[in-house]
C-alpha cells in the first residue's frame, strides 16, 4: 500500500488524533511482555488518518433514513478466522461504509480495511481479530471511538479515545492513579485497560457498561458485607433480597480453566445483566464488595446529622484533564445528589450513578481530599 497516495483526510483532527494515538497502542503491547500470539499490524499515522477520515465522514451521512454504526478493523482477511470476503473489495469512502452499515450493526461484527495496491479497502466482515488489533467504531454522527481488540485472555475491547467533532479525549491508561485508593476503584478507574490479559475478573467496568446500557438510568452502591452501617442512609427499600443473591460472588470465588472458560465467562456475562437490570428499577440497587445482591428499588437519605454535601471533586480519566472542584448540582440530577450524599456519610462505599443522558459518574469518598470524589466516566464507558 502507497500511504503517500492517499488523499489529505478533510476532517481536520485526523492526522493529529493518529499522531497522538499510536504511543498508545504500542503502551498497551508492551504492557503485555509481548505474551500474545503475534499481535495484529498497527496502521501507520497516514494510514490511520484515512480511517478515521472515512468513518468521520460516513457517520454524517444517512441509508434510507439511518444513521451509520459501524466498526472498522484494520487487519488483513489471513489474519481472520471464517471471514466473509467479498468478490470485488469497496474502496474505504464514507458512501460505500454509509450502504454496508445495515449489514454490520450487530455487535461483534467488523468491516474488514487493508491496503490495495493503490488504497485502503474494505475486503468483508469479520466476527475474529488478532489481538490489539486497532478497530474504530462508529457510534452516532460525529462520535467515534478508537479501541484495540483484546488481547487473548479477554473478551473486551479497551477504549483508546473518543473523537466527537474536533473535541478529542484520549483516555489515560491508569486515570489519575495518584487519587486511586482501592482496588475495586482502579479496575474500573482502569477500564481503558480492559484487553489487558488477567481482566477477566474486572467485574465493575462490566456492571457500569450493562447499567449504562439499559438506558433507564440507575444507581449500584457498593458496601461492606460485614456491616449494616449502610441502612443508616436509606430511607427505605422496596425490594430486600433475602437471602443475598450470591451467584455473581459464586462465580468470582471459581478458577476458570482453558476447559471451562467460555462457560464460566457466559455465566459472568449472564449474571452481570441480571444484576445490572435491577438498577432499571427506581431506587438504589445495593451490593456488597464481594457482590452479593442485598437490596434494590432503596430511597437514599443524609445519615443522621451528618451536614449536606456541599462540593465535589472532578476528576476524568482523561489525558490533560483538570481536576475541579464543583457544587454537587453539576454532576446532574437528583439521582446523582443523593449517591454523592451516600458516598459522603459512607466512607467505605463506592457509587456508581448512570444517567438517562449517557453520563455515567463513580462516586466515592477520598481521605486524602476530605471529600467525594466524582470520576465522570462516560468516555471510557461509550
């Protein structure tokens, strides 16, 4: 492929979002001690460039009334298990990938991008990526997300960024470790590393991203299984699960094996979706730390006597981001308030707010700063 050939993308982010992208990648490779089986090719910054142009600009146009969703993958078809190949392959222009989208909607599904002799084109589909294969989705006109595909000992795909118009959020890959206290805060502060190997135990960016998804908004809050300090902040509860739903806690105390992973991840996945769809419900859904399901559809309240939130601090998992400190107003509604005011009287707890917009915040009390800490995290979730 003759990169030089290429025309200059006219979405003007473009080559700079690929210069500053490839580091990237190459982190996230090297983080793995190069254990995985040959890793797919990683584009060059033309290259890449093209990529993010097309998808750019296809996501602006319409197929009878529909806006395009599409992921791209840059891999060659050998490098693809059971691919579709077309006969004659498309050239990668926003008119073609706007008519294939139909066909690629549903999750899983990858358009297939290589180099011709001349240009990059679109050779099929693909259910199979080599590991750390660079993929782009499309997500809604204008809103693009850059990941690599996992790596062999997971099944999720880590954000790199987020393109939306010319504002570009390159995802820091260990957030603002400096804040980070616990551990189950870093494995979802660290989602941008999902598709490092050993993830498969990462539970809370699988619960955010389900919780998210069902669009109703709703609220998970975490808490000591060895205590009942938390009821002293709810008002009231319309669903006790007696005795505790324990299956996800089961399943996370069980080694996988090579034999039985696939079963054992299914069983995850499952169990997960059943958990995050009570959050759908009004109400609080509450979990303890080592996820035993203990109540959903529960009223927040402020504890006793303890004083009214009054500030926050705001942090994004985002390269250059700055850390505010704001008036809990801002980070949204009533449902946001009242899981900051839970985090502020239960020290040990940690929230996790979704919002019916797609704002999604972790909330959880910081000793060091003597306040909540409010981690916004649709970026890493999208």
């Amino acid at each position: 492929m003759n990169a030089s050939s290429m025309a200059a993308p006219a979405y003007s982010v473009a080559q700079q979002v690929a210069r500053s992208i490839k580091p990237h990648f190459t982190r996230h490779l090297a983080a793995t001690g190069y254990s995985v089986k040959e890793p797919a090719p990683l584009p060059d910054d033309e290259v890449m460039a093209a990529i993010i142009d097309a998808a750019f600009w296809a996501s602006l146009r319409r197929e009878e009334g529909f806006s395009p969703k599409i992921s791209l993958a840059f891999v060659p078809p050998e490098r693809s298990a059971h691919p579709l190949l077309l006969a004659h392959a498309l050239p990668l222009v926003p008119e073609a990938l706007a008519r294939l989208a139909p066909a690629v909607e549903r999750a899983g599904i990858h358009l297939g991008v290589w180099g011709g002799q001349r240009e990059l084109v679109v050779w099929g589909t693909t259910r199979s990526l080599p590991p750390y294969c660079f993929v782009l989705e499309v997500i809604s006109p204008g809103l693009l997300v850059l990941k690599h595909s996992p790596g062999e000992n997971s099944g999720k795909f880590g954000n790199i960024a987020v393109l939306e118009g010319d504002k570009v959020k390159i995802l820091a890959v260990h957030g603002n470790g400096q804040r980070n206290r616990t551990a189950q805060l870093r494995s979802l502060l660290e989602l941008a590393s999902i598709g490092e190997p050993g993830s498969d135990t990462n539970i809370l960016p699988r619960l955010a991203i389900s919780m998210r998804a069902h669009g109703r908004g709703g609220t998970l809050l975490f808490v000591p299984g060895d205590s009942t300090e938390w009821r002293e902040s709810i008002r009231s509860v319309s669903y006790n699960v007696d005795p505790p739903f324990t299956q996800l806690a089961e399943l996370m105390r069980t080694s996988s094996t090579e034999q039985n992973r696939s079963l054992w991840r299914a069983s995850i996945r499952d169990c997960v979706e059943a958990i995050a769809g009570l959050t759908a419900v009004d109400g609080a859904t509450v979990i303890t730390h080592d996820y035993r399901v203990l109540a959903f559809g529960a009223k927040i309240r402020r504890r006793g006597n303890s004083p009214a939130v009054e500030k926050v601090l705001l942090i994004e998992p985002v390269e250059d981001s700055a850390v505010e400190i704001i008036d809990p107003t801002q980070l949204g509604g009533t449902r946001h308030l009242s899981a900051t005011q839970f985090a502020q009287d239960q020290h040990q707890a940690i929230a996790l707010v979704a919002s019916q917009d797609g704002r999604f915040t972790l909330l959880a009390w910081s000793e060091d700063d003597n306040m909540v800490q409010a981690h916004r995290m649709e970026t890493v979730l999208v």
